[in-house]
C-alpha cells in the first residue's frame, strides 16, 4: 500500500515537506509574511496590468520578495530533483486541461482567499479555523475530482 501512495519512496516526500515548513516558518519568523503562493500571480501582474485589482498597494509593495518567494521555489525543486538523481518530471496531460485547471485552481483559491500553502501549511499552523475550512474544501474537491476522472476515461 505504501509502494502505491509513495512510488519513490517516504523519504523525498517527507523531506520536500520539511524543507517547505521550514521555509515557511522562516519567512514568517524573520519577516512576519505569510508564504501563500495565490497571491504570487496577483502581485506579478502589478508588474504589467494597470487594472485597478493588480495596482493594489498589497500587491505593488509586496511583488518583489514574492517574485523572488517563487524563483526560490522552482529553483529548488529543481536541484532537490537533481540532487536525489531523478530526471526531470515530464507530463502527457493535454495543455488545455493544463490550462483550464490552472484557471479553475485560481480562480478557486481568489474565492478561498488563499491557496493550499497559504491555508494548508501558513494557515493551519497558524490555527486559524477558515483555514481548516479551506483546507477540507480543497481536499473534498481534489477527492471528488480525481474519482470522476478516473470514472469517465
């Protein structure tokens, strides 16, 4: 059973999980900023929207250290894949089912007001309870979503 939930082993998936707490809880305790990545995408298209939702102050004053947030996070990835002697993941899912549950995703976590590392991993250990609420949510519908794709091919 293990084998299937974990088809790499515990180790890379205990270990990517720490190195995120840690980081997280470092950018709380050092700055006082949650790590939510939903408004990563808000606060990049500051740089060339001038719509009004995009120019908020939260946005414009916040985008560089998010930017930066999410290079840190490609980045990594990336030489934790390399370092563990894996090759690169690669998908065949179709890129309009890519794009569509990208949009679906954020569009979903704009009414969540947050994301999965925003209320998952900030928001949880944070102990606020819309942040449990969410996180049942994102869970139930990943759930749901996952069995009526499995059902319909």
């Amino acid at each position: 059973m293990l084998d299937t939930l974990f088809p790499h082993g515990i180790a890379p998936y205990a270990g990517g999980g720490l190195l995120i707490g840690a980081g997280v809880a470092l950018l709380f305790v050092a700055t006082g900023r949650v790590g939510g990545m939903s408004t990563v995408f808000s606060a990049v298209w500051s740089f060339v929207s001038g719509a009004t939702h995009f120019r908020q102050r939260r946005y414009v004053d916040s985008r560089l250290w998010r930017c930066v947030l999410a290079a840190g996070l490609v980045v990594g990835a990336a030489l934790w894949t390399y370092a563990g002697g894996h090759p690169m993941p690669v998908t065949t899912v179709p890129t309009l089912h890519l794009v569509v549950g990208g949009f679906l995703a954020g569009f979903g976590a704009r009414m969540a007001n947050g994301c999965t590392s925003g209320h998952g991993i900030c928001g949880l250990a944070s102990r606020q309870a819309s942040s449990l609420a969410a996180v049942v949510v994102f869970m139930a519908t990943a759930m749901a979503t996952a069995n009526l794709v499995a059902a319909l091919r």
